[in-house]
C-alpha cells in the first residue's frame, strides 16, 4: 500500500502551486503596473465555443442551457477568445529518466514546477495554457489543449504526472510537423528538460523550424545535482540505465566526476540552442530563484508580443 501511495505521489502539490500562485501575483504586479500599455486590450471577448466544465471553471461561465439539455452530465460551459490573448504551450521531457534524482528531489519535479509557474503566469495574463509531454527518442507525445483557468494548470501537471491519461499526438514526419499538428495557433512554445539525451542537437534543430509560426524558447533544467552522490567506500559501482536498460560498472572516481560532464554537457547544448538564435533560460535546484526567473522572462516574452 505504501508503494501504490508513494507512486501516485504528485510531483507539485497545491500547496507549493498556491506558493507559486502568490509569487507570480506579488512579481507580475510589480512588473506591469506603470510600465506597459494593458495587457488586456482589445475590443472585448469573442464567443469561441462550447465545452465541458473542468474544475477551476467560473459559475458565471456555465451556460445554463445547454446544461439542461445534457441533463447537467457534463455541465457546458461556454469559452471565449480575448483578441490581447497569447497561447502558451510547455513542451516538457517526461522520460523515466527525469523520474530519478538526489535526496527526494527528482528532475522531473522541478520540470513540473515550471510547469506550474508557466502555466500560471498564462493564468494572469489570462492566456490560454496547453502541455506537450515526451518521452525518450520521442516514440510517444501526448498533449493538453490551451485552455484558460487554474483548474487547466492543475490539469497539465497531472497528464504530465501521467501522461497516458493525455491525448496522443498524431505522429507526422518529423517533431516539428507533428508539433505543429497540434498546436495551429500562433503559440509562445516553453521547451523544458535537461536535454540529458543522444540527439539532443538534432531535436534543437527540428524545434527551430517552428519558429516561422511561433516563439519557442528553452528552458534548460540544470541536472547536475541528481549526480552528486554521497561519498562512497566501494571501488566499483554498477549503473543502470532506466531508458535503455543497460548496466555499466563504473569506478568511484567516475562517479565523481559525473556531475562535472553533465554540466560541461548542458553548457554545450547552451551554446548550440544559441548559436540556433534561442533563448535559454537556466532553470536550478533553487526553487524561489527558477520561479522568479522563468515567471519573468514568459512575461516579458508575452507583452512583447502583444
């Protein structure tokens, strides 16, 4: 029973998104307010359709109704489209290996965490917010539609918990057809994962064809830590590799220097991601820092763009 509780564990829980919550409406305040033109213009919202209540929603929302021609199961509830409004999508790595870490602290915990604070800087600005999950060598995506709301935040963090619960991608021809597949609208696309993986480059450049339509950015989750294991008496270690299934034995000074390579890897896909004209945003084990930092930097790409 302890193993069923410890596995559906949530990655962030509401107490860390309310914590997120309020760092983003005490920073974003400060940010907007006296130095941009409203970040809600526009003529108002246009009717875009109807769909089913998902929590979070606004009872002022609901459309009665229809509701009662479903005999409120699913309760409808109508959606709008802002002309001021900027879609946001997340693209974020969650291959097994982003499951493992150091002290309770895996790597996919911080990438859930940015999840959170992407997905509710989009909830301030009240733009749609969608999720895009991977696994390792892109054999399976799944995604989220944009939608607007908290309840769509807390939505994406639990297909990204289990992304078998999502929608599958369409595959196309490549990353970037099958992407663009799926997210039609001109989108501010949020790539997040170590990019601790063999063909990381080639996927760079797949994800620079998309910029013709949309705004990609890379947020790089600084892995290092994972790697920094405790002293150890043994000489000799055996590793497994949870995606390929491999085992290797490794020296203790290996071991060591593990986190080193990692860091000399991630800054050479740092400066490839920029030599490809991205912008990268480091994203580190200081939770308070990263928050700030990538709540910031959507923000600013945001009203740039609007």
């Amino acid at each position: 029973m302890r193993t069923r509780e410890r596995e559906i564990e949530p990655l962030v829980d509401l107490s860390e998104i309310t914590e997120i919550e309020l760092l983003i409406l005490k920073r974003m305040r400060e940010y907007t307010s006296g130095e941009h033109a409203s970040q809600f213009s526009g003529s108002g919202f246009d009717f875009a359709g109807l769909r089913d209540w998902q929590a979070g929603d606004r009872v002022s929302a609901v459309d009665w109704p229809q509701s009662t021609l479903t005999n409120f199961s699913p309760v409808v509830v109508r959606e709008f489209d802002q002309p001021s409004t900027a879609r946001v999508v997340a693209v974020a790595d969650a291959s097994l290996s982003t499951r493992c870490g150091l002290d309770g602290v895996p790597i996919a915990g911080l990438i859930a965490r940015a999840i959170a604070t992407i997905g509710l800087s989009a909830v301030f600005f009240q733009d749609p917010f969608g999720l895009i999950t991977f696994d390792a060598g892109f054999r399976h995506l799944a995604g989220v539609r944009p939608r607007t709301g908290k309840g769509q935040v807390v939505h994406c963090l639990d297909a990204y918990h289990r992304p078998e619960d999502a929608e599958e991608l369409t595959p196309g021809d490549s990353l970037s057809t099958t992407l663009a597949g799926f997210i039609r609208k001109t989108s501010l696309i949020v790539v997040i994962s170590d990019l601790l993986f063999d063909g990381a480059g080639a996927m760079l450049a797949e994800l620079s064809l998309l910029r013709t339509d949309h705004d990609v950015v890379i947020g790089l989750i600084d892995a290092a830590f994972a790697f920094e294991m405790p002293s150890l008496s043994a000489g000799w270690i055996a590793a497994f590799d949870v995606e390929t299934g491999r085992s290797r034995v490794m020296s203790r000074r290996q071991i060591a220097r593990l986190p080193a390579r990692v860091r000399r890897w991630q800054d050479d896909i740092e400066r490839t991601a920029r030599e490809l004209d991205f912008d990268v945003v480091r994203l580190e084990r200081d939770q308070a820092r990263s928050d700030l930092a990538l709540a910031e930097f959507v923000a600013e790409r945001r009203l740039r763009r609007v």
